[in-house]
C-alpha cells in the first residue's frame, strides 16, 4: 500500500523522478511527528496520574536514606564485593580448570567437564543457593569452610564457573592454531606452551566478556539473601530489604538500587572500551 | 634413551614416508635426504605435500607411516623425545605465528629462557645478536602488530635462530608478503645460506631456488616427481608434470592447449 504506484506516462526525459502522493521525505516527517505526539501523550497522562508526593515520600525519604549510612557502604557494599569478587575469583580458577578439561584428549574429564557446565548454566542461580543452604542437612557434619562468607562465594563460584568455562573456552579457541605450533617448535612442551603463550592470549580474548561476567556475578550476589545471613555478613539488597521492613518504607531499596549502579554502570563503560580497544589492535 | 639411527651423515633422512588425512592420501611414499649444509627447495603445486613434507620433518604432523631421521635421531621412534628433538630445528611459517602478546625481543628471549634455561643476560644478548643479524635491531621492543610483514617474518627467523638449531625449516616464509617486502626475507634467507645453515625450504620463489639451492625437489600429488640440481629441475626438467609447473609458475598468463 506504500508502494508508489508508477506514473502513467514515462518522463519524456527521464529525469523526473516516478512519484505520486507524498514524497519518502514528506511520510517521514509525518511519522516522526506521531511518535512525538504519543510520547507527550504518555508523560501527560503519567503526571497527572501519579501521586508524586506519595511516590516521593515512600522512594526518596531524605531521613530514611541518611540512616543507611555509613552501613551502606561499610557494611553492605564491602560484603557485596566480598562475595562477588570471592566468586569471582574462584569461578575464574575452576572456569579455567573445567575450560581445559573440555578440551582434553582425555575422554573422561572431558564428559565431566561437559555435565558439569550443562547442569549449572541450566539451574536458576536461586536454587544452588538453596542447595547450598540445606547442605549441612544432606552432608551432617559438613560445613563450608569460611562460614557464611564461604557459603555466598561458592554459590557464586559454582554459577559463575559454568558460564566461565564456556568463555574460556572461546578465548582458547580463538587463539590461532599457529601459536600452540610455532611454541611446539621451539621445543616447548605442550603444556609450557598452553601456560606461556595460549593462555595468556586467550585471557587477552576475554577480558570484555569476562568483565560482563563480573557484573552478573555482582547482581546474583544478591542471592545471598537466600542464605539467611544476617549483621555484618548483609550484603546490598538484604541490606535494603531489611532497612526497608523496619522503616515501613522503600527508599533503602531504592538507595541500594542507585549503589549497585554506582559499581555496575562504569564497569560495563569499561567493558565496552576494552571491547573496542581490541577491536582495534592485532 | 634417545634412539640414534645408523646414518648421521644426514641432516635428515626420509624413508618411504606416507601421511593421510582420514580418506585423503597427501604423501605417498617419500624417500629423501639433505645432508648437513645443503640448502633443499621444495616447489609444486599447491596441494602437492611439500608444506605436509616439511611439518613431518618436526613432527608438527604425525607421519602415519615411515621414517624420519633428523640430525641422527629419529623422530618416528615411539620412545623420541619430541621436544628435546625439535630445539635442533628452527622452523619459520607462512603466517610468521609472532607471539602477540610480546615485544620483537621477547619473541626470540621466551623458548631461550623456558626452554634452553639460558639466564635473561644471555638470551637477551642472543636475542639481540639474532635480531641485529635479521636487521632489525632497532625494532626490539615493538610488538608484532607494530611491525610490517617483512619485519615480522625476520624476527620469526632470529626466533628460531636463537635455538642455535643444526637444521632450519621454511614453509612458504614470503606468500604472505607484500611483493616489495619479499627481498628483505628472502637476503636474511640468502645470508643464512651462505653461512653454511643446512635448509630445507618449500617455496614459490623460483630465483630464490634457482640462485640459492644445491638441489631443487618437485613435489606433485604426494610423491617427489624431480630431484637434482636447480639447473636439472628448473633449467632443463626432464618430467611432463615438472614442465607445466614451471611454465605456469614462470608464465602465468601462458596458457596450455
């Protein structure tokens, strides 16, 4: 029905254009100023909606937000990063581990490897939190070394290994086949070569992706809500919640909310630059 | 126990060296020496095994049948130490395969230090001598990305110079050159000769193998088909197949019939 019907008869000079009704550029402008008119619409209707005051007084209660402080920070974002960077940490190790596996001329390990990573890139993240919580009732005796700190790192170990493994994997893939054969012919072993030249590569690879990972790891700590941790093991949104409960009021959560901002929005500017720096070099 | 073979006259021995790619046959059947001091040229046409020839010469591919002896040991052996064997043999690549993540100097330090344990004065020293040799001294501390491709494929020889290897091999070192680049690589190669390096070169540089060889091998569908000295092989080829190479090689926009 856009379609523009052809003129009748051909431009005795063919340099008219073929066109009839309105012009691409006339249909534009018209769209463009329908869009703008459903926008004002919306806010309109919004503002006049909306209890501001209302909103205001139970998301942005300036008495409220000043009793989180100085937990907020001393407390509840030092525990986030704990448990994040924790994680972190050793899903980088085991990623590592399990990434290398995957590629092993060993059969077995490399099954292992597999059901490993398809069982936990397959589970809600909430419900190993949950597994770990019942540990002690399936292992008596057993505890997590490193109490409750220990219990947050190795839920997010667990699910960040899996996601790790699978990036790594990349990166060791793309590294080129040329480099693991110009080491061997130096007379590296294979494994000085994996460990002097691959890897090192392959981690180069998957700085952007990784620093991606991070940030997930960052808002999954926030399922260590799950653990029943309390006091100075609260990390942000626990924290919120319960400063929330006690003052009958939201603005902690929103607090929270502008904190883990504050940490997730830079990192993920300086993911997408260290994205766009690699595309540049090599 | 490092198996020694018989015949260490030769800076590597081939007997009845066969290799396939599951059904697809690439060497049927080599049988060929160069002894120490020689410089080798191996031509044919793409898909012919001279590039497969040559990576079985340090094992980077498994013969599937076969012997290869190099500087006295052989590496078919099942008990060879594969590693121990290869740091007598300096191999250089088409894609030059410089490490990335280090600078010139590094590239040619990192199998030194990892591999011989030579201490970090003396295989930067090595390094250096070997950079300098190649003529890129003053590149030392540029990354690979930095350099151009000539540049990059002379470090890859002063990397592998470094080794002090007994043998150098060289697939293809200039197809991925820029055509005003290709003489720079190709003196480094001349002056390595001239030294009394033993090589073994697959190349589609005819001068090259001309002016240079002491025998010149023509390869064609996984068999060596023609095997003297470049004035047999590429002044006076006496074989069909090594006739029409040549002619296409040296005339390309000759055609036949």
């Amino acid at each position: 029905m856009t379609d523009q019907p052809k003129t009748a008869g051909p431009a005795p000079d063919g340099v008219t254009p073929l066109r009839s009704g309105l012009s691409p550029r006339k249909r534009q402008q018209i769209s463009r100023a329908v869009q703008y008119v459903v926008l004002a619409a919306v806010v309109v209707f919004l503002a006049l909606t909306i209890e501001w005051g209302k909103l205001g007084e139970n998301f942005t209660k300036g008495e409220v937000a000043a009793e989180t402080l100085p937990a907020l920070f001393t407390i509840a974002l030092k525990n986030t990063i704990i448990y994040s960077v924790g994680g972190f940490v050793f899903a980088f190790l085991f990623g590592l581990l399990f990434a290398l596996m995957r590629m092993s001329s060993v059969r077995p390990y490399r099954w292992i490897a597999v059901t490993y990573i398809e069982i936990f890139r397959g589970l809600p993240a909430v419900l190993i939190f949950l597994f770990i919580l019942f540990l002690p009732l399936a292992l008596p005796g057993f505890e997590v070394p490193g109490g409750t700190y220990g219990q947050g790192i190795l839920g997010l170990a667990v699910v960040g290994s899996a996601y790790m493994a699978e990036t790594l994997r990349a990166g060791l893939q793309a590294v080129p086949k040329g480099q693991m054969e110009a080491a061997r012919s130096l007379g590296m072993s294979h494994t000085r070569s994996m460990v002097s030249i691959v890897i090192p590569q392959a981690i180069r690879i998957v700085i952007p992706p990784t620093t991606n990972q991070f940030v997930a790891l960052l808002k999954d700590s926030s399922l260590v809500l799950f653990l029943g941790v309390s006091g100075e093991y609260v990390e942000l949104t626990k924290f919120g919640n319960d400063m929330a409960s006690t003052f009958a009021n939201a603005t902690p959560i929103l607090v929270v909310g502008v904190t883990y901002l504050l940490v997730t929005i830079p990192l993920g500017y300086l993911a997408s630059r260290l994205e766009k720096r690699q595309a540049r070099g090599r | 126990m490092t198996p020694v073979s018989q015949a260490v006259n030769h800076a590597v021995e081939i007997r009845d060296l066969h290799k396939s790619f599951g059904k697809l046959q690439v060497l049927k059947g080599i049988d060929f020496a160069v002894d120490p001091g020689q410089v080798v040229c191996v031509i044919g046409p793409s898909g012919s095994g001279k590039s497969t020839l040559l990576r079985c010469v340090n094992l980077l591919e498994e013969p599937t049948s076969g012997r290869v002896v190099v500087n006295g040991v052989e590496l078919t052996h099942r008990d060879v130490d594969i590693d121990a064997a290869r740091r007598g043999v300096g191999m250089v690549f088409q894609q030059f395969n410089l490490f990335p993540h280090m600078t010139a100097l590094q590239n040619v330090m990192i199998a030194q230090r990892r591999v011989l344990k030579r201490d970090k004065a003396e295989a930067e020293r090595i390094a250096r001598e070997n950079l300098e040799k190649v003529g890129i001294a003053e590149k030392c501390d540029s990354y690979p990305a930095q350099l151009s491709g000539g540049q990059q494929q002379r470090v890859a020889i002063a990397r592998a110079l470094a080794m002090s290897p007994a043998l150098m091999l060289f697939d293809e070192p200039t197809s991925a050159l820029d055509p005003e680049l290709v003489g720079d690589v190709l003196t480094v190669m001349r002056k390595l000769a001239e030294e009394g390096m033993t090589m073994l070169v697959v190349t589609h540089e005819m001068a090259f193998a001309r002016d240079v060889a002491d025998r010149v091998v023509f390869m064609d569908g996984g068999v060596i088909v023609e095997d003297g000295t470049p004035e047999q092989v590429i002044g006076a080829p006496r074989n069909e197949r090594t006739q029409t190479f040549l002619r296409r090689v040296l005339d390309p926009t000759h055609t036949d019939v």
